[in-house]
C-alpha cells in the first residue's frame, strides 16, 4: 500500500534540525486551520432548507465573499474527490472487463457531450427528496453537476493508461500472484498517475467553468441560490454592480493560484516519481509545499499508523481473486456470452428508447426535432468558427512558448491561471459591451464560448511544440530551410497530433458551454441567440422535460457524430502520417 503514503519523508536517522522542525510546525498548523474551516463550513451545508422560501439570490456584501469562496472551492474538492472515485471503478470495470467495455465506453462518450445543466434538472428532484428539509440535498446537486465536468475526461485518461500497460508489467503481476487489489494501488494506480494527475487538473479548471450553473440552479420555474462565489456573481450581476464583481474576479484569481500553487503543482511535482522507465521530465517540477512536506516528519509516522490498515485491507481482499485472467479462452463458449450479452443489452436500449420517444411525442412531438437540429446547426456554425479562430491564434502562439524553453518558464504558469479562471466571471463585461454597441448575441456567442474552450487547443500546441526532439530542430537550422518550409516540414506535423487533441476537448467545451452562452443577462436586460444551447437552457428553465429531453438527445447526437466522422478520422491521419515514434 506505498500509494497511500504520497509524501513520506526520509527514513534515515539524524538530527532534527531546525528545517524539521519548522516543517513540522507549518504542517500541524495548516492541518489545524484545515480541519478548523472544514467544521466551519460543514454548519452551513446541513442547514435548513424548505424548497417553496428559499432564496432566489445571495448578498453581494464584501464581507461575506471569503466564506462564498470557501463554500464554491469545498464544492470542487468534493467533487474532484467524487470524480476520481468514479474514475477508479468505472475505468478499472471498463479496462478489465471485455463485455462491459462495449457498454461504458461508448456510454462514457456520450455521457460527456450531455450539458451539465440537463443533469441539473434530471437529478434535482432526486437529491431534495434523498434530503428533505435540508441544504445537503441542494449542495448535493449543486457538487453533481461539477463531478458531470470533471469526472469524463479523468475517467477516459485512467482507461487508457490501463489499455496501454506494458506487457512485461501485466506478466510481473501475474508471477508475483498479486491480488485484484494489491494490482490496482501497486501498479494500475502507479502507471496511470502522470496522466490522471494532469488531466485532473484540466478537469478542476472545467468545473470552475460551471460554478454560476451550479450554484444558481433555475429548473423547474424555480431558482435556488446557494452561497458561493459564482452566485455571488450571479447577483451583482442581476443588480449591475460592477464594483462586486471586480471584487468577485479578484478574489477568484487569488483562489486559482492559491490551489494551483498548494494543490496541483506539488502534486504534478509528486507525481515524478511514478514516471516509468529511465525517462525523466524535461522540465523539473518544483514545489515549495512538496519540499516542506518531504521535510515534515508527520507524512512518514502518517504513514506508520495507517500501514496495519493497508494490510488488513491486502488480507481482506484476497478472496476476490487473484489478478490472473486466463490467458486462453473458449471460443465457443465466449461467442455464445457475447451474443446473449448483445441481445439483452439491445432489448434493454431499444425499450428505453421506445418509452422515451413515446413521451417525447405524447408531450410535444417528434417534430421537436427538426426543430432542434435546425438550432443545433446554428451553434455548430459557431463551434467552427471558434475552432478556426482559435486555430489561427493559438497555435502560432504555442509553439513559440513550447519551443522556447526561457519563454515556458514565465508564459506556461500564467496559462494555466487564465485555463484554469472561470471565463463566465466575464460575460457581465461582454454582455453590457454587446448591449452598449447593439451587437447580436449570434455574433458575440461565439466569444462568449470561446473565453472558456479555446485553452484547450493552447495547453495541448505548447505540450506537442515543447515535444519536438532537439535533433530535428538543429537539422531544420543547419540545413538552413526557410521559416515558412520549417514550418510546413516540421513544426506544424510535429504539433498536429497534439492540435487534433485540443481540438477535439474545445469542441466539446464549446458545445457545453453553449447552454451559458447563448442566454446571457446584465441587470433586467436578458440576451438570447439562435442555437441549441438557449434553447436547452430556458427548456431547462421553464421545467419543460420534453424540450430538455429534445435538445440533449440533438446536442449529443452532434457531438458524438462530429467525433466519429471528423475528429476520430483525424487522430487515425495523426497516428499514421505525422508521428514522431
């Protein structure tokens, strides 16, 4: 179980020297405050709540937007939390199992092309029933629906990272007769941390995203406020306050380099030592509150006191097996599985779709749908347009910093915060700019998507640029080709597999965040554009299951049919035409 214990120190016995100490003190005394907030905070979450008086909107007062912002960032750590316990079962189930494969990961495919806000109004009834009476139902809901942003794509690196295991570690588990258990925290976790980690952290940024959705929920004629900073937002935006939001956006910033300097750097620099082979990063990672934990003592006796737990968790496991699927299988007795499988699986999905299509025409028609692709056609204009405006401006941009080692180290960290802040803080701005200038929302939709799904293509030109190997940079240069040759022989082969992958993440960021930017508001002045986001959104708004059901049921149709019949043919192109091994 050494996967429990992350941050432990050095055994080596010696003189606890100042540094020890001082380290140690820093850890308790932050254990301290944390634990102190953490009670603090748990009083508002089981607070009272009566559904028909509860409030439509927060205080915009300065003095509360400390304890907003502790609210909105507990939320988030409980849904990353969630998110990766989702990640493990879902991933391992879908890794090891080659019936349910077939099931989740297509399932898994579209379960993140659907809105967050449609499993809002799906769920929400849900979570007040499971909760009666109590705020833990709605701050139920409100952490649902960040894990819905976060969860997917942790859960898509995790399954790869277990698809592509190297034989030779697959044998060794096999040889060493690891149990199922001991097999996941001593070598699944361990060969898939690199990646989850960072697409952890790509994920939180997502969630950010969501906040105002997810702390303001208007479903069903009704609007329910939580505390936090994205209502906080929400209202000073309701009253045109301009001076709160400033404040709001400060704040948020404050937040975003607090936890990328606390949180995810020192668990990227952490997560080095999982790194396999004798590779190493080219880029050291760094970590002052790493550096003062390894300094700390109370990781290792930490670690001490919980090692008898891990052990009786090894023992208790056993019985579930060992970590040894046959190698050798029936043919005909799998051919029969498979097909008693597809057939109940198809019963299954066909009866669903039948009930659903039935109430969809009991409700409004099935000519809802035309009317619903038609509008998703509009928001698809839009997603292009965004995706080859940002095209054009990222990826000159990443391939300068990635390819220049002295401009990463300044320009990569102030990426990251700009990735990772909340876009939505500045549609109020926008907004009040396209009412001022008289500018269609059809027009200006499409930078409102854009302020949060263009990162995405930037993040993933800086990582494949940054890529490109020395040798067949230096022989660009001696063999003295001209910029525009370079560029067209190497650079932009070299960075288009890592394009294709931005690509494909802004896309899908695109269409989500279509539902928060197609129907935007300052103060009394509400703006709405033609698409399929505005009109899930007020289908959502308005309590209309039906149209919720129409315009989800289009949007993934979109995008799942976008993936296979354009960016799936691009990562086959990537994989065969353009790749460096």
């Amino acid at each position: 179980m050494t996967i429990l214990r992350p941050f432990a120190g050095s055994t080596s016995v010696g003189v606890r020297s100042r540094t020890r100490l001082a380290a140690d003190a820093i850890v308790l005394v932050a254990f301290a405050v944390l634990l102190f907030l953490l009670i603090r905070l748990a009083e508002g979450v089981g607070a009272p709540f009566n559904p028909s008086t509860a409030a439509s909107s927060v205080s915009t007062d300065p003095a509360d937007l400390p304890y907003y912002a502790l609210r909105s960032l507990l939320r988030m750590f409980v849904a990353l939390l969630a998110s990766l316990l989702f990640t493990f079962v879902y991933a391992t189930a879908a890794a090891r199992s080659r019936r349910a494969e077939k099931i989740l990961i297509p399932l898994l495919d579209i379960l993140q092309s659907v809105p967050v806000l449609a499993f809002l109004s799906v769920t929400l009834t849900i979570w007040l029933v499971l909760f009666p009476g109590s705020m833990l139902g709605l701050e139920c809901a409100s952490v649902f629906a960040i894990f819905t942003s976060q969860a997917w794509n942790m859960t898509f690196s995790f399954y790869s990272s277990l698809t592509t295991q190297p034989r030779d570690l697959d044998e060794a588990a096999r040889l060493l007769r690891l149990t199922k258990w001991e097999r996941f925290w001593k070598l699944d976790v361990p060969s898939g941390m690199i990646p989850l980690v960072w697409n952890g952290m790509m994920s939180f940024g997502g969630g950010w995203f969501f906040l105002v959705a997810s702390e303001v929920i208007s479903v069903n004629n009704h609007t329910y406020a939580l505390p936090g900073i994205g209502s906080f937002v929400a209202a000073a935006t309701d009253q045109q306050n301009i001076p709160a939001i400033l404040l709001a956006i400060g704040v948020m910033v404050l937040m975003v380099i607090g936890v990328n300097t606390l949180f995810w750097r020192p668990l990227t620099a952490w997560a080095e030592k999982f790194r396999m082979g004798d590779t190493t990063a080219q880029v050291a990672q760094r970590s002052v509150t790493l550096d003062v934990l390894r300094h700390s003592g109370i990781p290792r006796y930490l670690g001490m006191a919980f090692r008898p737990i891990g052990r009786g968790l090894d023992l208790a496991t056993r019985p579930f097996g060992l970590a040894d699927r046959p190698l050798l299988v029936n043919p005909g007795r799998r051919r029969a599985g498979d097909i008693v499988f597809a057939v109940v699986v198809g019963l299954l999905v066909a009866w669903g779709a039948v009930e659903m299509l039935v109430y969809i025409q009991g409700s409004v028609g099935l000519v809802e749908f035309g009317r619903a692709v038609l509008l998703g056609l509009a928001t698809f204009a839009r997603v292009i347009v965004l995706i080859l405006v940002a095209t054009l401006i990222w990826v000159p941009v990443g391939v300068w910093i990635g390819m220049n080692p002295r401009v990463t180290r300044f320009a990569q960290p102030i990426v990251q915060v700009l990735a990772s802040f909340p876009a939505n803080f500045l549609f109020p701005f926008v907004t009040l700019l396209l009412i001022r200038t008289g500018v269609s929302l059809d027009i200006g939709g499409v930078f409102l998507m854009a302020l949060g799904a263009q990162w995405y293509i930037l993040f993933n030109v800086i990582a494949g640029a940054s890529a490109i190997p020395a040798d067949l940079r230096e022989a660009s240069v001696n063999l003295g080709i001209t910029r525009w040759l370079r560029w067209k022989a190497l650079i932009l082969p070299a960075v288009f597999s890592s394009w294709v992958t931005g690509g494909i993440t802004a896309a899908g960021g695109a269409w989500n965040a279509s539902i928060v930017s197609e129907v935007v508001g300052y103060g009394h002045t509400t703006l709405t554009a033609t698409g399929l986001g505005a009109y899930i959104a007020n289908a959502t708004a308005a309590g209309d299951f039906a149209r919720t059901f129409v315009g989800v049921i289009v949007m993934t149709l979109f995008v799942v049919g976008i993936n296979r019949l354009f960016w799936r043919r691009l990562y086959r192109l990537a994989e065969n035409r353009f790749s460096l091994t």
